[in-house]
C-alpha cells in the first residue's frame, strides 16, 4: 500500500485544514531553553490542569465527524504517578491533531509529540478534548523518561545544578525520539534533528557528555524522574502559599476514541462589495474662462500642477 505523509506546521497557534480550523494548543509554557531556569517547571505546573507520569499503553485513531474529516490519536497512558490532580485515575486518554486516516494516508503536525507503545513520560496536560493538542504549549508539556532520566520532547537532556536549578544540555539522537510508528507505518527522523548519527543511549552517566553543557551548566546532573517529582510538589506548594493555584473544572481526563467529535467549521464570510469612488463633477468641471485655460495647462502638462520654465502669460 502507498501512503502519503502530510505535514503541517503548528506555528500559528492554529490549524486551517480542510475547512476546518483547530485550537492547537494553549501558549503558556514557553519552550525551555539553555540557560537556568530560575524557577524550574514552574509555568507548566502552574497553567497545567493535571499532570502525570505514565506509560503509554495503547495508541488509536479516528477522524472528525466533519464534511472533512481531520485524524486523530488518542494516546492511552497507565498512570504511573500523579503530580498535579485531585485523584489518581487508573489511566488517561489524551486527544491530539495528526495520524492516519485509514486509507493509507496520515497526517503529522510539527510540533505536536508522537508517542509509541511503552513510551514513559511526564505530561503537563491541559484542554484535552479541546485543543488539537492537550499539553501546556504542545510538545514543551511533554518530558520523556529513558532509562531513568529526563529529556525534551526533541532529545534534550534536563539538567539539574547544585542550586536545584534546571536547564537543558544539546539534543541526543535518541531511537526513541527519532523514530515512531503511526498507525502501522514506522517513520523515522521526519522533521529532522540537530544531532549527528543516531546513537542509543544506554543509560550510562557518560550518555550527556560535558562538552554538550551550556557554560551556565558545567557541572550540573542529569535530572531524575524523583526530582521532577520533588521540583512539581515544590511548585505546588508556592502556588498555594501565593493563592495562585487554581482547581480547575470540568477536565476531562480521558477522550473516548468511539465518540464522535466534529471540529469547528471555518465560517464563509461574503466579501464586501468595492464600490469605486464617484468623481465630484464640479472637481473638474470649469465654472470660467480662467479655469478653462488652468485645465488646459494642466493637461499638457501631463497632469502635473506643478510647470518649469513658464512664463506668466
């Protein structure tokens, strides 16, 4: 069978497809970067409405019930820890945009994380069912666990310093994030990396070299799942004290992938109709024998009010 991979990007805070348009994600985790995070994981356990860590135990797919359907995936995780909630569920199903249809086609939105079978992660989740991806800003609300530590959505490694302060060292090659199965399709390194030859990480400390640390780094620890854990509570703990945390309602802990579901449809506007300006008569009709001869200057002149090399007659 030939399949087609389309992409997308999920740049715009939206998705406009097939008449259809998507709430990608809620935009308040900014991607981590480099340098120390004064506050680490502070924005998404504050902005998130539960978060977890869990295995993922099976991965569907459905399209919208609209005129065009758009595919879906809904990622079943097994709950292995509770970091933010009100009570641990057995297991969660999350909903996000891109997969494949069916029909030897499927479709993957950069930026929105791709998860396998026995995949473990820690997610900061928020509207699911709702945006077309459930996480505090997508892919950034999405850290990975292999073999006991910590890393990006892309194969970053977090890391940890002395102060308990975190940043992130260069992207490893990891088979786990530079390859993944949609439906039963195995793609590998579709949107690119930064990193050299794929390399397994072998859960060695010499795994995150020295030379890959940002300056501000030098010397700081992988981060440990235990430690996100820690960090998490932490945080929990100063929104409560500042009376920033806020119970959220109505989250959906698990979309059903045999409900039907209809995306919002783009609305047709009817353009404006572009009535040209009408000319004022009296504009450039001559009242006078002066106006007359100015017309007629001016139209020699090309138009120009402005004339060279006259004589005032």
């Amino acid at each position: 069978m030939n399949h087609k991979l389309i992409l997308l990007s999920l740049l715009t805070g939206t998705i406009l497809t097939g008449g259809l348009i998507v709430n990608a994600h809620d935009n308040s985790f900014q991607a981590p970067s480099q340098t120390v995070n004064e506050k680490p994981l502070a924005t998404p356990v504050k902005n998130s409405e539960f978060a977890f860590q869990g295995v993922v135990s099976k991965v569907e797919y459905r399209s919208s019930d609209n005129a065009h359907p758009v595919p879906h995936t809904f990622v079943t995780f097994k709950v292995e820890k509770l970091l933010k909630g009100a009570s641990k569920p057995e297991f969660v199903t999350l909903r996000f945009v891109g997969g494949t249809d069916g029909k030897g086609n499927f479709l993957s939105v950069s930026g929105v994380p791709l998860f396998d079978v026995g995949d473990r992660d820690i997610l900061f989740a928020k509207g699911n069912g709702q945006f077309a991806c459930p996480l505090v800003n997508c892919g950034s609300g999405r850290l990975r666990v292999i073999n006991n530590q910590v890393f990006t959505d892309d194969g970053r490694p977090l890391l940890i310093n002395s102060k308990g302060l975190l940043g992130e060292g260069k992207p490893v090659a990891l088979n786990e994030v530079l390859t993944n199965k949609i439906g039963d399709v195995t793609i590998k390194d579709v949107f690119g990396t930064e990193t050299g030859n794929p390399r397994s990480l072998d859960g060695s400390p010499s795994a995150v070299k020295p030379t890959q640390l940002p300056t501000n780094l030098v010397g700081a620890q992988p981060l440990q799942p235990l430690q996100v854990e820690s960090l998490v509570k932490s945080q929990i703990l100063e929104l409560s004290r500042t009376q920033q945390l806020v119970t959220p309602r109505n989250v959906v802990l698990n979309a059903d992938s045999k409900t039907r579901f209809i995306l919002p449809e783009v609305k047709s506007v009817t353009p404006l109709q572009i009535v040209p300006p009408t000319v004022n008569q009296s504009l450039t009709t001559p009242k006078n024998e002066t106006e007359t001869r100015e017309l007629e200057l001016l139209r020699k002149n090309g138009g120009n009010p402005v004339f060279t090399n006259s004589k005032p007659r």
